[in-house]
C-alpha cells in the first residue's frame, strides 16, 4: 500500500470516528507521512513538555476567563470588567469618562504584555486611592483635572483603533 492510500485510509478512519478532518489533520498528513503512520498503529502521543505547557495554556485561560466574569458588589461597570476604580470614584461608575477608560483598557491594554502588567499594577494599588478620593472631595475634583488628557488620550487611540479596524474589514490601511 503507497504511503497516499494510507494517509487517504487514515483520514478516512478518521472521518469514521469524528465525522470531520481538520485543517491541521490534512496539513500534518503533508508534512509527515511517517508521523500519520504511527499515529495511525499507535495513537497520537505527545511529550511531557507539551504537555504541561497544554496544562499552562488552560490554566491562564481559566484565569484569564475567571478575571473577565468576576464582580464586585456595589461597582457597576462593563461586561468584561468591572473594575475602574478611580474613574468610578470621581466621575461615578455609569459616567462616559468612566467607560471610555474601561473600554481603553479592555481594547487596548489587554492586548499587550506590558499593557496587562499596567492592569495587574493598577488594580494592586487603585482600590486604596478610590478610597482615600471618596473621603477627600477636593483631591476627587483636582484628580478629574488631571484625568481629562488621559480620558482623551484614551479616546483618541480607540478611535484610531476603529478606524484600522475598519479599514482592514474593506480591505486597505488606514
């Protein structure tokens, strides 16, 4: 039997038992006749190595997911998260200011590594000035001062961020 016949009948085993062949599956079937043999009389086996970096993957997606779901009573915000502790202090929790800079951070922070560590270092340090700026009314008004470049900073990158967005959907740059 040449090695087409027996990629083509394992594939068709495969289609027996999961109805489908994946893309990966066909491109596999290209790359490594002998790895498709094998796999074929002996399962499909994976190292150690990969396996504990699969185990990583799902766990850092599990937290990811849980840090997206979570709540805090009394906080009313975005789906994603809704945490926005300082903007919610001085502007209220349902103000445009606030969800701006929500929607910065779920848009554009999160996208980055550096940008998910600023989060991390913002949500260790900003609970303790949300409080301390809801018992000082004048450093709530003076921080809204100094929040107003950043507010529009923040939009001006999610506008830039739309219009790339939208520029790739028709198929151009921006």
């Amino acid at each position: 039997m040449s090695f087409l016949n027996l990629r083509l009948k394992v594939a068709a085993n495969k289609m027996k038992k999961t109805k489908q062949v994946t893309a990966s599956d066909l491109a596999e079937m290209g790359f490594c006749e002998k790895r498709v043999l094998l796999q074929a009389r002996y399962g499909k086996r994976t190292s150690l190595e990969r396996r504990h970096a699969q185990q990583r993957g799902l766990e850092a997606h599990a937290a990811f997911h849980l840090d997206g779901v979570r709540t805090i009573a009394g906080v009313t915000a975005s789906g994603s998260k809704p945490w926005c502790f300082i903007a919610t202090a001085v502007y209220g929790g349902k103000a445009p200011e606030t969800s701006v800079l929500r929607q910065f951070r779920d848009q554009v922070l999160r996208r980055t590594v550096v940008g998910r560590q600023i989060i991390v270092r913002y949500y260790q340090v900003s609970p303790v000035i949300a409080d301390w700026l809801d018992r000082h009314p004048l450093a709530a008004r003076v921080t809204r001062v100094v929040l107003r470049p950043v507010i529009g900073l923040a939009s001006l990158a999610l506008q830039r961020q739309r219009v790339k967005r939208i520029a790739t959907l028709r198929g151009g740059t921006p």
